[in-house]
C-alpha cells in the first residue's frame, strides 16, 4: 500500500469518528499546552530574573568582602586593602572600595525613617563601574572627592522621604557598644548627624541592586563619608576586570590572585557565577515543572490508547477485509499508528498555539500580582518602565521538542493497540460481529 | 476449537479444482464448508495436511507470503464485508490500494468493473444506501479488482431475494463461460448447485462426493 494511500486511508478512519478523535487530540492538546505555557513562562521568567539581576551587576566585577566565618574574627578590609589588591593581577583595571555602611536615621515630619543604604563611594570610580545606572538626568553628580553633597535613589525621592535635588538631608547614626549582662544587647553611647545637599537623583534602576546602585541608597563622596562614620573600615572592593566580557579563566584568575593574598580571610562574589547558579536552579525547577505538565501527557496518551483499542475491537471485521483483500500485518500496523500520528501532531499543533496564548495572558497576571504588590521595587505604576515583567519566550527548540513530545507520546501509546489489529488473522477478526 | 480441545471441521479432504472450474461445495450446517472455503482462500492454513494453490503450499508460507497469495483471490462474503463507511467506488478501489496500485489506474478499473456488473450509477453511494443484491455486486466487483485467480462465494444466495439471485447466477455463469474465471461456491442452495458444473459435497468433514474435474476441465478450456 503506498504511504500516501495510507495517510489518506488513516485519514478517512479520524474523519467518520471525528467526536471521538477530536476529543482524543484536546487530550494531548491540554498536556502539550500546559508543556509549553509553563516552559515559556519558566524561559520568560529566567530571561528577566537575568535581565534584573545584570542591572544591578556588571559581569566583568569581583565582589571581595570580609569572610565573617573566616579563621580571623577581627579582621576588616580597610580602604588602603584596594591598593593592594590593585596590585595582584595585571588584568585588574578598576579597584573600588565600599565603605562600611551604618544605619542612618532621618527625621521627616516628626517621624524618624531608618535607611540601611548610606554608603560611601568615589562617584567617579563609581560611575566608571556603573555608566548606566550611576547617572543622572536630575542635578549633577559631583566629581570633586571631598564634595559634602549627595546622590540619591529613586525611593528617596518619593514618600515619605520626597526629597528633591538642592534639599537638605540630616541623617543621624548612632555609635553603640555590645553589652553582654544581662542578656547581649546594643547600647548607644553617642550619636552623630550631619546635614547633606542633594546635588544629584539617580533614575529608577529595579531589580536587585547588590553592589550596584540601588533605588533606596544615599551615596556620599568617600573622604566625608571616612569623616561622618569615622572609619575606613570596607563593605565590600569592588574589583573590575580590564575586559567587557571576560573569560571565565581570566575570573577564575584574578580570583585566585586575590584568594592566594587572603587566603580564607575574605570571599569573593563573581555575579557571572552567581548568575550561572541562578540559571542552573531555573533550569532545574523547568525540568522539574516541565516534568509535572507531562504527566497530563501521559494521561492523554492513555486515552489515545483506550480509544484505539475501542477502535481496533469495534474495525475488527474491517481489519479482516483488509487481509482478506491481501493486506500485509505491517499494512495494519500503520494504518492505525497514522491514525495515532494525526493525532498526535494536531494535537501538539493546536497544544502549542493554546500553550502559547495560556503563557502570554499568565505572564500578564504574575507581572501584574508582582508590580502591583510591590514585591520588586518601585510602587504601583511608577513601576512599568522597569518593574517586574515576564514575557514568555518560545524557542524553535521549545516548538520541536513540544511536537516530538507530543508525536512519541501518540505513537508509544497507539503502539499496542496498531499492534493488536496487525496481529490479528483473518478468519477470526472476519468472524467478529 | 471448542475450549481448548480442538476439533477438526475436516479430516481427510482430497480435491482438486482446476482453472475454469465452476464448482459449488455443498453439505449440511457444521460439515466443514466454511473452514474448507478459509483454507482454500489462505485466510487459515491447515493444522495437517496441505493446500496448494497456483503452486503454493499455504503451510510452507509465512504471514506476508500468505497476504500477498490472497491478492489474487477474490472472496465474497454471505454479509458481503463492505467497509460501510467508504463508498462502493471506494470499496472496490481497496483491493488495488492494498496492492500499491496508482490512484488513477485504480480509479478507471473500478469504475469499468463497477460498470460491468451493472452499478454505474450508484458508484458513490454507502453500503447502507444500497440493497442487498447491490452491495453482493459491489462485493463482486471489489473480488474482481484483484484479477483474481479464482473467485471463492460464501453463501451468495442467503440474504438476496429470488430475483437477485438469478441476476447472480447469470452474472456468475457469464463470467466463468466469457471471461474463465474459476468460481467455488459454498451454498445450501440446489438452484445454485444446479446450475455448477461440479458439485462437491461435504459431511461432517469428509468429502463425499466430489463430481468430476475432468468433464470441467474439458469444458472450461
């Protein structure tokens, strides 16, 4: 029998029965559907999880920071630790220390508000490290190292801090030691305040800010913030490598350089690892997800089977013309898997289109819960420009692997049922009423 | 097989039929008719014994060998085995299908047999718009597409009328004197036995009589 025949054989069989088949294909369209939407959104959801994240960070920078489980508890980097770090590897272009940042209070209206990112930082190093989101279109950063005045977030200019260049900021921290009896607690002993202009407003940034800029931060010029807190005790050196998109074996270099002068003193954060982490747990959880959706395959693919071997006891008597009229086991066997085939592919078909449409309106409700609630920063509307959003990516590669899912799972399950009617001899299916 | 003690429908059957033979089995209900009709047709191999057709021994023949045997043997069924859901058109076309024959060589010869036994103009209708007599013809007509060596009946006469059946006979006579085919039938019918050249008669399994081939062998060439 030429395949075509066959085809179109298998054909007329789906089309007497179109109830039946069509309510078999909807099967396997809901488990490709479900397949596909939640792959595209999982896909969308890292692509922007990424996309925040690199806002914050720059691929070719090191975090070093001070190992608080590390062998020495009284160690601290200090400002002058940039210098020799700076000196460790030739592929360090750019060194950044961070000062120490305290708690600050500001007082607005009676009201005192604690903010947790006041941060010393040379603006232009800073700027250097971050020209997209250390910029401003609202005042003017200064570059002047001993300049009193300060750059600020987003946030702060909103409520209730509503703070706009040329204002004044007063923020008060409170030096306070560690008393052990009769419980361990802080006790202040002293407070300092000092008042800032606001010289400069940086525009909203989103998503995470570690390291980076951040929409809630206060940066001061490092030599009065050294004054103010009185210390030149680091949060973190920022180091940056002397390429945009390093290799990772200049990281992994650079990395040892510093860790061999440290020793285990100190850690070091790589965002390109630990963006490659986040990316591997993606992964994993879209396996994982992906993996649960395809048990409704699973579960269609049962009914493609159950329906067939209605199918194949209901045509028992056709399947004995088609031998009686000389057709070979194989002929049988492939009428019928043809006609789990069809199914197979226009139910994936159909499964990716609906898998499609299911994940863009998804992407619209989870984007919406998580502007809404203010879960990523910004509130409210202010948020769109750059707030939390998920557009689902379908890849060629999602598309293929949804139609290859989608034909195998037909195919396997109208196996047996195919191979039921081929085996059958003539004269027993031909007595079949 | 009754349960599992099997029970032989025949024992000791020695016949030979010739090409251009026209010849009707008959016997009673449970004689072994049916069973040696599926042994002729190769839809059954014998558990002992063999069946030689066109040279073939069926018990030598694998499943696929055994299909491809069956092309070239017309069977008309008692309830016709029409596919109901294909048209008569489509329904005689089936056989060619199988055979891997081309749309439209298919398409012509069907439409020229369908001709032939005097169903022109109802080539496009469904089994269940046509009567009795005229889906046993469509079942003739899709027998003869596989240029069949010879044409097997199973009991023609037992669900058409006394009119039909003639036009049967006739057509069955007109294509076994102007075209020789070789025709086997299996009938209760005497009328249809009659009008054979040679009656083969079976009891309980074993032949009875089984007139004589070479009166037909002689009429036929």
């Amino acid at each position: 029998m030429r395949l075509f025949d066959q085809l179109g054989y298998a054909g007329n069989a789906i089309k007497t029965r179109k109830v039946r088949a069509g309510l078999t294909t909807l099967g396997i369209s809901i488990g490709i559907a479900a397949i596909v939407a939640l792959l595209a959104l999982s896909n969308g959801f890292q692509a922007e999880i990424s996309r925040q994240f690199e806002l914050g960070f720059s691929t070719n920078v090191l975090y070093v920071t001070k190992n608080t489980e590390g062998p020495d508890p009284d160690f601290e980097l200090h400002l002058n630790d940039s210098d020799v770090i700076s000196g460790l590897s030739p592929h360090i272009d750019l060194v950044l220390p961070y000062l120490r940042t305290n708690l600050c209070n500001v007082t607005i209206g009676g009201q005192n508000y604690s903010l947790s990112s006041v941060g010393g930082v040379n603006f232009t190093a800073f700027h250097d490290l971050f020209p997209t989101t250390f910029v401003t279109t609202n005042g003017s950063i200064p570059i002047e190292d001993s300049n009193t005045s300060v750059v600020i977030g987003s946030k702060i200019t909103k409520d209730p801090y509503n703070y706009k260049v040329g204002d004044n900021i007063t923020l008060t921290w409170f030096q306070t030691v560690l008393v052990l009896e009769p419980a361990p607690h802080q006790v202040v002993i002293a407070s300092h305040n000092r008042t800032f202009p606001v010289a400069a407003i940086l525009p909203e940034i989103g998503g995470f800010g570690i390291g980076g800029p951040s929409d809630s931060g206060i940066y001061i010029q490092l030599t009065p913030a050294i004054e103010f807190f009185n210390t030149t005790v680091t949060n973190s050196i920022i180091v940056r490598i002397d390429s945009a998109n390093p290799d990772q074996s200049v990281i992994d270099n650079v990395t040892a350089a510093i860790k061999n002068a440290y020793g285990k003193k100190i850690n070091i954060i790589s965002p390109t690892a630990i963006l490659n982490t986040i990316n591997r747990i993606f992964g994993f959880i879209s396996i994982f997800i992906a993996g649960i959706a395809g048990i409704s395959l699973v579960v269609a693919g049962i009914g493609i089977m159950n329906v067939q071997i209605t199918s194949v006891l209901e045509r028992t008597r056709e399947i004995g013309i088609l031998k009686v009229l000389g057709a070979k086991d194989r002929t049988v066997l492939s009428a019928f898997l043809f006609e789990t085939l069809f199914i197979g592919l226009l139910g994936s078909a159909l499964g990716i289109g609906i898998g499609w449409i299911l994940s863009i309106v998804f992407g619209v409700i989870i984007g919406g819960t998580m502007t809404g609630g203010g879960m990523m920063g910004g509130d409210g509307g202010s948020a769109a420009s750059n707030g939390f959003r998920i557009s689902p990516i379908l890849t060629p590669e999602l598309i293929l692997w949804a139609v290859i899912f989608g034909v195998i799972v037909a195919i396997v399950f109208g196996l047996y049922p195919a191979s039921r009617a081929s085996r059958l001899k003539p004269v027993d299916a031909l007595r079949s009423e | 097989m009754q349960g599992s003690v099997p029970v032989p429908a025949l024992r000791g059957v020695d016949l030979d039929i010739n090409a251009g033979e026209f010849v009707a089995i008959m016997g009673p209900s449970g004689s072994g008719k049916s069973t040696l009709l599926n042994l002729i047709g190769a839809l059954d191999v014998p558990t002992d014994g063999k069946i030689v057709i066109d040279r073939e021994d069926t018990s030598q023949l694998n499943r696929n060998q055994l299909a491809k045997l069956r092309r070239r043997i017309g069977f008309v069924f008692q309830y016709f085995n029409l596919i109901p859901r294909l048209t008569a058109l489509q329904n005689v076309e089936l056989g060619m299908t199988i055979q891997g024959m081309s749309p439209k060589k298919r398409r012509e010869k069907a439409i020229r047999i369908l001709e032939s036994v005097g169903l022109g103009d109802r080539m496009k209708h469904k089994p269940s718009e046509l009567s009795g007599g005229q889906q046993q013809r469509v079942a003739i007509a899709r027998a003869l597409g596989q240029d069949p060596k010879f044409l097997l009946l199973d009991e023609p006469t037992g669900n058409v009328d006394t009119a039909t059946r003639d036009s049967l006979l006739t057509l069955l006579k007109e294509l076994n004197a102007s075209q020789g085919i070789t025709i086997i039938v299996v009938t209760h019918d005497p009328e249809i036995a009659q009008q054979a050249r040679r009656t083969i008669r079976l009891v309980d399994g074993l032949v009875v009589s089984k007139g004589n081939p070479e009166i037909s062998r002689e009429v036929s060439s």
